[in-house]
C-alpha cells in the first residue's frame, strides 16, 4: 500500500490566567449542546473552569466577579491519519 495523503488534524485549547477554557473557530460555527444546535456568534467558544457560570459550561463571566484564578496555557491535540491506496 502506498500512502495518498497525510494530514493532520489538531484541536487547540487555551487556558486564560485567571479565565476560562477557550477554543479557537470560525464565527459561526455551529454545535449541539446538550441536544440543542447554537451558532457562535464570536470567534470562539468560552468553557467554564472557575464552576460559577449560570450557563454552565459556557462561560458568562462569573470568573471575575469571584476573584477566580489559575495559570494560563494551552493544550493541542494532534491525530496523524493516513489514507492508503488498496492494492
């Protein structure tokens, strides 16, 4: 078999200091939570790690009303796929 392509997709996850989780897409694109479909209407998507958001697990802010913090940084996930010629 010889290899057609190699590509390789990643997911990156910032931590803000004192903030919460944030993925990085495209304005408008669009997920299910909880069964329900919503459209980013930012270039992102805030996740709760403080555990105060009412919108759980959105994040709404409420890491700065209570003086949240934690260290800042980010995590990236890479899959290397490898699509074959049969033969």
């Amino acid at each position: 078999m010889v290899p057609l392509y190699h590509e390789v997709m990643s997911l990156k996850i910032r931590f803000r200091p004192d903030g919460p989780l944030v993925l990085d897409l495209p304005e408008g694109t669009t997920f299910e939570l909880n069964g329900e479909t919503q459209t980013l209407t930012r270039a992102h998507l805030a996740l709760c790690r403080c555990g105060h958001s009412e919108r759980k697990p959105l994040c709404d802010g409420s890491h700065r009303k209570i003086g949240f913090q934690a260290a800042g940084g980010e995590l990236i996930v890479r899959e290397a796929s490898t699509e074959q010629l049969g033969g």
